[in-house]
C-alpha cells in the first residue's frame, strides 16, 4: 500500500506548480501536485516558444496516440520559436462544448505535463483541479490518468461527483458528469460526457487516489456520506491560503483594507473530522517552524504547503517576479472581488501587476481563455457563458451586474503572466500579471532566490 505523504505541496495554478516543481518535491519521497489548469494552452504556448529543452516534444514522444501528437506538434511547433512581439496561436476559448480537436489538446497537454513529472522517478505526483472549471475537467483527469497520475486534488466547490469520474475513466468506460448551471431547472439539466474510446485504451487505468479540499465540516460531512465513490483524504485549508479561499459564512463583512472578515464560525472542528476515519492534511501557513508537528499532534497526516514552493526556484514563477516579490514587503490583500469565481482571492501587492489600481483600470477587458466563465441557463434552454472580468457590457447584456463586474479581475490572462507565457496582442499590448499567495509570505524568514524544493521539504520536515 501506498504511505501517506507527511507534505503535499498544494497545486498552484497557473502553471505555478508545474511539472518541475512537482517533480522536485515528489523526489524527495513526499507528494508534487501538478496544476491541472489550462495544460492544453499551457503545452501549445511552449512549442510555439521552441520547447528549447525539447520537454514537451519528448514527452508527446510517448503519447499513444501518435496521430494526435503529430497533429499537435504540426500545428503548434515552431523550430526557433515564436518572436517575442508575436501573440501566440491559442489552443482556443472555453466555450460551450469542446470539439474533438481541442479534447485532443487537453488531453494531450495533461498527459504531458504528468509523464515530465512522473519521468525518471518512483515517487507520487498528484494533479489539482477547481470544481468551478468544470467544461475540460473530465478530458484533464483522462489525460493525466494516461499517464498514472497517483492523486487528484480537487477544491473550489463540491467535488461529489469526482470519486465516481475516476472509477469510471480508470474503467476506460463513457464518463458523464453533471455541470453546475445558473438557474437551471433541475442539477440534471446539463451534462458533461466524455468518451475515452477515442484514445484507444483497452486496460484499466490506475484510479488516483482522490483528496477533497475543503474549509468546512459540513462539506467534509457531506462528501465523506454522499460522494459516488472513495473520498481517500481531506485537505482542510484555512482562509489564510494562497489562491482563492472560501468565503465567510454568514454574510460578507469587510474590514478596514476591504478584506473578508473571518470568525469562529469559519474554524474547522477536528474531532469532528477524525469521526469520519478519512486521513486528513492541514493548509494555510503550516510553512513555519513548528506547523507540521503541531499538524500532526492535531491528528492530520501532515500539512498541505503552497506559498513556500511557490518561492522556490523549481516553481513557474518567472526569476524576475520572484527578484521583485523578494525586495518588496511581501503584502498580500485578500480581495472579495477579484476573482470571477466570486471566491475571495488573495492578491500580492506589486508594482506593475493587477494590484495596482492604474494597471487594472488601464487593461482593455477581453475574455479570451474563458475558464472561469459562469454557466447560466438562457431563457431558450440552452447554456450561455458570461465572465465578471469580461467587458462590462456584455456581461450585463448577459444577465451580469455592473457590481460584480466592478474590480473583477481576468485572472486566466493575468496568472499566466507570471510563468512568462503572457499573451502579447497585435496592437503591441501586453497583459499585465497577477501574484498570489499566502498571508504567511511575508513571515517565511528562509525564502531567497535560489530556494529550492527540497530545502523547503527539509524545513518542514526538521
Ligand atoms: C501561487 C499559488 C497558487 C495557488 N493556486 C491554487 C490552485 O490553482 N488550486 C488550489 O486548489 N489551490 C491553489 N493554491 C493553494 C495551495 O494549493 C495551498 O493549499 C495553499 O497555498 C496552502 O497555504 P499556504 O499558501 O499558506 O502555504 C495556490 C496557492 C498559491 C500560493
């Protein structure tokens, strides 16, 4: 049987936990999670940039499907790279239902990025998904099973339906899941289906184990009772966290800097969660001295840690923002607003980035990745796409509201900046970045620019 890690470095999207983090951290015996987000558009930019170490056409190497890579390299692969003026060739917008093509990339770039993690190596690498990205969820589990991802972590809603994908895409069987639309008329209403016979798989695929992340009992309740298959652990994250956090229940009051209040009502109550004989990880600033064993005295298997990998020199992070963050005073906000999930979002204060109020007023709204766009039922029947951070217009056209719209932030564009695959448009504009991370980034006293993974691994461990 498989040991349970004592560290999971937390997935990190965009591209932030990328296949080297977790390469290093699972090197060092504990669990890398990859971000499971956009690796289709991720993979694509990559070639169009050269892929100077050759990664990911080594990696498409060994994809079954060998049409498919030839098909993918044909159209996205560029010898000597893309200028840097030029915009890239997206691998297309997240709309409605995904065509053949596009579920080829998904799962394409899914597997590349699990096979580059899991290459060389006999330690454990999981995959992090958001609930909310609902449209590529299934093709991204595919893709990542075809390379035996080990975990799926999955946050950001309730996952009740994921236990279930993943007995059914290990079972190479057509998988279905149900997509949470704004005012449909019943949770039937819409379906997701996705059929593996495409990839012409006969064997059964390794079913990763699956972890929830969650921030309340009645969510760990609910999924320890009611999920369609094995619930295999909990990572219970507090609003400290890096990335979004859940919101505060009752209702939203804010304090002096505009930031979601927090109380007891927000505390996860332990014993409660040892009743229901799941293993469990804690998250949210166990990177300081002393966490993990004060975690573990809790009863948890160990901690979940994002903001110090985050730091590391294996993550996505470009150097330059890395050098910047390091001389800055490491402030983090946590904006209600920001994210278009409506999730709280924790945005880190610096220069030149969509924390500043003149860059965020000065970036033309355009929506053009499309994964965190809301499902709403159309008064026709049919499923229509609206994103709070798109043009203000035609998202109230949309049945939106300029409120939500007001400081909404494009975090698809914005994330992928800080891993310098940033779009870049004909007009000469460039996209500005957005930084996440823990409120704990500016109490880490062992970050620099040269940290890497496995010093953060010996620190927690110590
Ligand atoms: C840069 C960054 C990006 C993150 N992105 C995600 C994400 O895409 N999905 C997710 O479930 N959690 C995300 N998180 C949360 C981490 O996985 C982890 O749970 C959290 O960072 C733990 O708390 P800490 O920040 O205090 O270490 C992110 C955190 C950071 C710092």
């Amino acid at each position: 049987m498989m040991e349970l890690p004592r560290i999971i470095q937390g997935g990190m999207g965009v591209g932030i936990s990328g296949w080297q983090l977790a390469r290093a951290v699972s090197t060092t015996g504990q669990l890398g999670v990859v971000s499971g987000i956009c690796l289709d558009e991720l993979m694509v930019r990559r070639l169009q940039m050269g892929d100077p170490e050759g990664h990911i056409r080594r990696a498409l190497d060994h994809f079954p499907i060998k049409e498919m890579a030839r098909n993918i390299l044909d159209k996205f692969f560029k010898e000597r790279g893309k200028g840097a003026d030029e915009p890239f060739m997206p691998a297309g917008n997240m709309v409605g239902e995904i065509n053949a093509e596009r579920e080829n990339l998904i799962v394409a770039g899914s597997f590349t990025e699990i096979f580059l993690a899991k290459e060389g190596h006999k330690g454990v690498i999981g995959v992090n998904l958001l609930e909310k990205i609902q449209t590529d969820c299934l093709s991204t589990l595919y893709g990542c099973m075809l390379a035996g991802v080990d975990y799926v972590t999955v946050g950001a809603g309730i996952p009740k339906e994921i236990p279930g994908i993943l007995d059914s895409l290990s079972k190479n069987i057509v998988t279905k899941m149900r997509l949470a639309v704004t005012n449909a008329i019943s949770t039937d209403d819409f379906r997701l289906t996705f059929d593996p016979s495409r990839f012409m798989q006969s064997l059964p695929l390794k079913r990763p184990k699956f972890l929830a992340i969650i921030a309340s009992n009645v969510l760990a309740t609910t999924l320890a009772k009611k999920s369609n298959g094995k619930v295999d652990g909990f990572i219970i994250e507090a609003p400290v966290a890096g990335g979004h956090n859940a919101p505060p229940r009752g209702a939203m009051q804010l304090n002096e800097q505009g930031e979601p209040i927090y109380g007891a009502k927000d505390e996860v109550d332990l014993e409660k969660i040892k009743e229901l004989g799941i293993p469990f990880w804690l998250a949210g600033a166990y990177s300081l001295r002393g966490k993990v064993k004060e975690a573990i005295a809790k009863g948890a298997a160990g901690v979940q840690a994002g903001t110090p990998f985050f730091m590391c020199k294996e993550s996505g992070l470009t150097d330059e923002l890395r050098n910047q963050i390091l001389a800055s005073d490491r402030r983090v906000v946590t904006e209600p607003k920001a994210s278009p999930t409506g999730f709280p979002f924790k945005v880190v204060q610096a220069a030149g980035t969509l924390s500043e109020d003149s860059v965020y007023k000065a970036r033309p709204r355009v929506c053009n990745f499309g994964y965190l766009r809301e499902r709403y039922r159309k008064d026709n029947g049919t499923m229509g796409f609206r994103c709070a951070a798109e043009p203000v217009a035609a998202y109230v056209a949309k049945g939106g509201t300029p409120e939500l719209a007001e400081g909404c932030k494009c975090l698809c564009n914005g994330l992928i900046v800080a891993i310098g695959l940033g779009s870049v448009y004909k007009n000469g504009y460039r996209e500005p970045a957005i930084l996440t991370a823990g409120d704990v980034l500016s109490e880490i006293d062992y970050l620099r620019s040269d940290l890497t993974a496995k010093e953060v691994v010996d620190y927690l461990l110590e």
